[in-house]
C-alpha cells in the first residue's frame, strides 16, 4: 500500500494509503476498479472495513452527472456497514471488531444551528457527504462505500442493533432514514391516511416504516407487478398511478403524500389526492422540474415540500426503532462486478427492493 501525506484544513499533516474501490472517471464510462487515497485514522477517527453497501439511485444519478457537479473519478455508495479494524487514540464510541454504519455524511461544521440541533444534513457551512463532497482532510473529493475501507470521524458512525441482519440493514443509513424523517416530521402516525409513491428502494421502506408508525398506507406505482409485494410490505391498498378511476377513489382523502419517484412524472396528480392542510413531501429528486399547477395547491390549502437524508441523532433513532419493530430492507445481493447492469435495471424500476454490494467481492 503506497502511503502519501497532504495538509487538511486545519494544517496538520495527514497519511494516507491507497485502497481498492469501484467507480467511473466520467459520467459516460461504466463503473470498474480503480485506486484512490483514504486517509490513516486521526484522533478521532475509526477505520471501518465495508462488508456490505446499498446502492441508492442518487449514486446512479450522481455517477452520470445527471444533477450535474459530479467530480471524478467518482466513487458512490452511502449505505455502509462494516466491521471496525482500527480507533484512533481519542475514539470512545467504538472499539476493533465492533460493527459501524455510515450513511450519506461524514462531517459538518458541528456548530452552525442546524449542526447544534442534530440537522447536519442542513448545515449553513455545507455538510461534507460520503460521496462528490471535497474532502477536507485530503483536499480530493470524497469517496464512499464502493471500497474496500472507509475512515470517518466516530461522531458520523452509527450503531446498528444487535437484531439486525447486517446487509438488509445497509439500506437503512439512506433509504430508512430519508423516508423516516420526512415521516416523523409530518407526523404520520395512527388516524393519517398516507400515500407512498414509487415502490423502489425509498418506496419500500417508507412502506414498512409508516405502517409501524401506525399509519393507513396507500401505494401509488407504476408496476402491475409489484401488487402483491406492497401489500406484503404493509400496504393496506395499492393504486395503479395509469388508471384514472383507481386513483380517483383517493381523491381529497390523503393527509400526506412521501413521493419516492427517481423519474420524470405528473406532480399535479398527486397533490389532487391531498385533504385540506395535507402535504406531498418529495424526497425522490429527478433531473428535470416538476411543474405545479396553482390550483393543485390554493382550493386546499395543500403543501408541496421536500426532505433530505436525516441528521446523525435522527439516523440512531431510525436505526433503533427499526431494530425495536424488527425492520430492514428486502434485498437482492450483488457481486461489485454486477453494478452497471444493476444501474440498468434501476432505470427499468427492476429493483425488488434494494441492491445490496457484498464487498468481499471487491477482494476476488
Ligand atoms: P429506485 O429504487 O430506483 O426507485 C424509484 C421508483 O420510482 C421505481 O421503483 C418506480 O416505482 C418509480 N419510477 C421510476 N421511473 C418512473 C417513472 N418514469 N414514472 C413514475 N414512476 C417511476 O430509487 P431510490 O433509490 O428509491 O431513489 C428514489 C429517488 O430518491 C431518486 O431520485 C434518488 O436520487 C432520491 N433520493 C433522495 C434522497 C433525499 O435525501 N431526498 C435520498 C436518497 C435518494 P414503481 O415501479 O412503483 O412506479
Ligand atoms: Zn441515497
Ligand atoms: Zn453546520
């Protein structure tokens, strides 16, 4: 392993080491095996190997630069866990051999507002995310879980319950928490009929998260197919968003709508289901504008929002109540070499309902 050194932020002199990872150097190459420089823990650092990482469509978007800004060579994946191989001197939280999740952040600037409340996904300084951020101590950009090994400050390490099958959990640390917060934020519980559009990776979990929230579910998909597996999932009914007469029965009925969609669609369609003060909360974020018709929203009072990722407090929370109410991600494990055709079947919504890396695979 080559080591080199640079100059982090703060002046002091780091080591780094080169390790195996999976990426592109342009938005139009498929991904393969290339080397990139993780730093040697710091103080407060923990070297985590990955076992298993989720593959979020984001990682899709960002890997072909469709929200534009991609810097290369870029290394996705944000849903990390792994076993923890070295501390530095100062780290408390954790010790060797214990398990680490990390999920889409590795820093912020710890003391604007929103760090001060547990809302580092909003930090004012900006929040250095696993992947495509610019890594403070190497001055590269960051590189996330489609690597042999990730090195994180403990505070961005999370603790997965000990219930917990590891590789369905690794969809937890985006997929559970982007669904839970926006969730718990709009205070989906018993008595609220929600909708959840879009039966993908975020889908799916919202599905399960919301029903043991103790809400009314109703998915909205695009897929004939995936029927039985919402009502299997928790759904208490399933709307096919093409038929107009199936999506009428909800008509004003909704008090929140999470739309989980990756693609281009019709927003207007779904506000139209939302009850006076209801909300329609986006977390799914596709290339292009989503035009709103005023009368979707003024008759109603009705709220269009949006939702990023969950801060570091709130991702333990999601983590436990998931481990309380027994909740991961149905999977489908890949080898690291099988990613771009994975890429290709998210596009085609052919995802049941997580791809999940088995990163020993990064070793063959
Ligand atoms: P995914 O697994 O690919 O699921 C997306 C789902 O959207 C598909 O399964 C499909 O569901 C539906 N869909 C796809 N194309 C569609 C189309 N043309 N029209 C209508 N529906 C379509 O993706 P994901 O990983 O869950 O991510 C979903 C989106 O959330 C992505 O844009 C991602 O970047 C974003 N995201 C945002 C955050 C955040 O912090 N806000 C965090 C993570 C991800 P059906 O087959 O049921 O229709
Ligand atoms: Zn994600
Ligand atoms: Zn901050």
């Amino acid at each position: 392993m080559e080591a080199t050194k640079a100059k982090a932020e703060t002046g002091r002199t780091i080591s780094s080491k080169s390790i195996k990872a999976f990426g592109t150097p342009a938005a139009d190459t498929p991904l393969g095996q290339l080397n990139v420089q993780r730093r040697k823990p710091t103080t407060h650092d923990v070297e985590i190997e990955i076992l298993y990482c989720g593959v979020c469509h984001s990682d899709l978007h960002t890997a072909r630069n469709e929200w534009h800004g991609t810097i290369y060579p870029c290394v996705p994946g944000h849903e990390i866990v792994g076993k923890i191989t070295s501390v530095g001197n100062a780290v408390s939280k954790f010790k060797v051999g214990d398990v680490g999740a990390v999920g889409c952040l590795v820093d912020s600037c710890r003391h604007c507002q929103y760090c001060s409340e547990g809302l580092e996904q909003y930090c004012e300084a900006g929040q250095v995310q696993t992947y495509n951020s610019l890594d403070p101590y190497l001055g590269t950009a960051t590189y996330g879980g489609y690597s042999e090994s990730i090195v994180v400050h403990e505070d961005f390490v999370l603790r997965v319950p000990e219930n917990l099958d590891l590789a369905a959990t690794a969809p937890l640390l985006c997929a559970g928490i982007t669904t839970y917060s926006p969730l718990k934020h709009w205070k989906v519980g018993p008595d609220k009929k929600v909708g959840v559009v879009g039966l993908g990776g975020l889908g799916h979990m919202g599905v399960k998260l919301a029903k043991a929230m103790g809400a009314e579910v109703i998915v909205f998909t695009t897929s004939p197919s995936k029927f039985n597996d919402a009502k299997r999932l928790g759904a208490d009914d399933v709307v096919l968003s093409s038929d107009q007469e199936q999506m009428a029965r909800y008509t004003g009925k909704l008090h929140f709508i999470l739309d989980a969609v990756s693609a281009q669609h019709d927003i207007n369609m779904y506000l139209n289901l939302l009850r006076v003060d209801g909300s329609l909360t986006l977390v799914g974020a596709p290339e292009h504008p989503l035009p709103v018709a005023p009368f979707s929203l003024i008759p109603m009072r009705r709220s269009f929002a949006g939702s990023m990722i969950g801060g570091l407090p709130e991702t333990q929370e999601m983590l436990d109540f998931c481990g309380k109410h027994n909740i991961v991600s149905d999977i489908e494990m890949i080898d690291i070499k099988q990613i771009n055709e994975a890429y290709d079947r998210l596009l085609k919504g052919d995802v049941k309902y997580r791809f999940v890396i088995d990163m020993a695979s990064l070793k063959k």
